[in-house]
DNA sequence: CATTTCACCTGGTGGC
DNA sequence: TGCCACCAGGTGAAAT
C-alpha cells in the first residue's frame, strides 16, 4: 500500500525517467470513477504537453505539465516559443528526457494528479512492453516509451488541473518531512481522538498510513489507543522525530513491499525488512521479546507492543 | 461540528 | 482438488 515513502520513491522515479519527455498520446479505461473531476476524464488535456517535473505532494503524484501545442520535434540546443507569456515557469527542452531545463514564459501549464489508492502502480515501459491487466491509463511519449497506471483494486484515482483556470494542487495536512515542531503540536494537541487514528488523518498529516503509523508509534514507545490530548508536549516531539527517522530510512529503501508494490521501474522496496511491528502479531518483539499485539483501531489492523509501548 | 462507521474494489488466503 | 467466504486498507460519504 502506497504511503509516503513509496509515493516518494515512485514520484522521484518518474520524475528521473521522464522529465524533459512530452505526452503524445492519451488512452483512458472505461472506468468512470477513475476520474476525480470531468476535467480529468479529458485525455486531449493531456495530449502534447511536455513533463516539466514530476513530485509527492502528500501521498499524491503531481506532474507538472506544459503548455500543449508546443513545436513537437525539437534538437539539442533549439530554443522553443511559447506563444503566450505571463507567468514564469521552468520550461524542459521536449523530447529529450534528462535534458537541462531553461525558464520559460507559460500561462497555460497544467497539473496532472495521481492518487495510487491501495494498489496502484506507475510504471515506464517500452511501448512495446505487454499490456498489464488492469491498466487503466497509457500514455504514449515522444521518447518511445509509456507511462501506464495500473489498479487492480481501484481506489487510485486521477484529476487534472488546468493552472489558467484553477490553484495548484496542494495537501489538505502538514507534511512531516518538513512540519515543524510547534507545528505538529498544535496539530494534535487537545484532539479527542486515539493517535493511530490522527496520524492516518490526512487533513492533520498528509502522507502517513497504516504501516508508518505503526512503526513510528513502535518507535517512540506510544500505544496506539492514546489520546491524542493525553500526550505530553515532549512525547508529541519525539513522536514527530520518529516519524521523520522512519519516513527518511523507508525512502532510503526504496519504500516497503508488503503486498505487489514496485517503483516506476518495476523494482520492490526493501523497508519491509525493518518493520518492528506491522503485520507482526504474534511474533516475538525484537525489543523485548513480549508477543505483537495486533488489534483492530479506527478500522485498521493496528500492531503495537504491550511493554514496549505505554 | 467533530468524530466514527461503512462502502467501494479484487487478489490472495485459509477452511472445509 | 476445488470452491467460497472473508480480509486487506485509503478515502470520502453517510451516520451518529
């Protein structure tokens, strides 16, 4: 299940893969409930725009994209124009992934917004690579390859933002890579909820699921079921800590592969092997030897130690 | 209004 | 061996 380090790590995979590459052609399944906004069920919004820069927005993708209409064929050292200049932005040199991006004048970019849901996959493939089952978005690239969406569950869901006629894209909750500490204790100060269920709570933090949840409350030694109002000042700062700690090792791994999750290259993640907690019940904690707990909490599987964590 | 519960989905699992 | 009930969980709507 996609959480922020995975999201993370598919984001900066794309991001490497396809920067700089234009969209040439889009193909939408006929799944109607894929599409969060009727703007996003437009494949002709995707069509020709070039993939400025590609980035984890909470747990979303965010793929900034270019005016369309843009001179589809380009050479190394060609300058494109755009014809209508107002806002500043960073322009890539189409068709050619990786190249050096220069500014450029646009007025008319746009946002395509990926949500991967429990389990969606963004991958690069050769065009010619075979069709997943479930695919439910290809989009073909002027470099030869495609960028496909695949969803067997489907609760991934895709929108589309025209930045001429609506804001940027932005999470509902702090990020905690970058939530400072007075920040996230007035976050969760005086709520009268239990903390697993506020650190799924993406209006308070945007990016954490079940899995870190668990982790990180293993980490700093907090039982799932308090409150959060019951929490010191100094326990909601180690908690932000844990959180920070674990996030950046898990992105460092490329994320967890607990069930099929894989990077936009098709590659697992390796965190799974450092979950303490989750999915553990009943085994042995590698703290202290006590059986994991596993009980059910604001209707997820939560997984804690009952001596290690108090 | 704040918080909790439930439906949406399908592949994998476990029981008989 | 095969079948089927059941579970996983991120999100948003509905209920409390």
């Amino acid at each position: 299940m996609p959480e922020l380090p995975e999201v993370e790590t598919i984001a900066r995979g794309v991001e490497l893969r396809l920067r700089g590459d234009r969209i040439l052609e889009a193909r939408f399944g006929s799944y109607p409930k894929l599409f969060k906004t009727p703007s996003a069920r437009q494949a002709k919004g995707l069509e020709g725009r070039a993939i400025l820069a590609v980035h984890r927005t909470g747990k979303h993708i965010v793929c900034e994209l270019g005016a369309a209409g843009w001179i589809l064929q380009s050479h190394p050292g060609r300058k494109l124009r755009n014809a209508d200049p107002s806002t500043t932005l960073r322009m890539a040199r189409v068709g050619h992934p990786g190249a050096d991006l220069e500014e450029w004048e646009d007025s008319s970019s746009a946002q395509w917004i990926v949500h991967l849901g429990m389990t969606g996959r963004l991958l690069v493939t050769p065009a010619e690579a075979p069709v997943a089952p479930h695919t439910h978005v290809r989009l073909s690239l002027a470099s030869g390859r495609e960028l496909r969406f695949v969803d067997p569950r489907r609760f991934g869901r895709l929108d589309f933002r025209d930045l001429s006629l609506s804001a940027a894209f932005s999470a509902a909750g702090a990020d905690p890579l970058t939530v400072t500490a007075d920040e996230f204790a007035q976050i969760f100060r005086s709520r009268r909820l239990t903390i697993k269920a506020a650190l799924l709570n993406q209006k308070l933090l945007s990016g954490v699921g079940n899995i870190y949840a668990d982790e990180s409350l293993f980490r700093v030694g907090i039982r799932p079921r308090r409150l959060c109002a019951r929490l010191t000042r100094a326990e909601l700062e180690s908690l932000r800590l844990a959180l920070l700690v674990v996030l950046e090792h898990a992105i460092q791994l490329g994320g967890s592969s607990v069930s099929d999750y894989v990077d936009a290259g098709g590659e697992r993640g390796f965190f799974q092997l450092e979950h303490c907690v989750y999915q553990r019940g009943g085994q042995p904690c590698l703290r202290c030897q006590t059986p994991i707990r596993r009980i059910v909490l604001a209707g997820r599987g939560t997984h804690y130690c009952p001596k290690c964590q108090r």
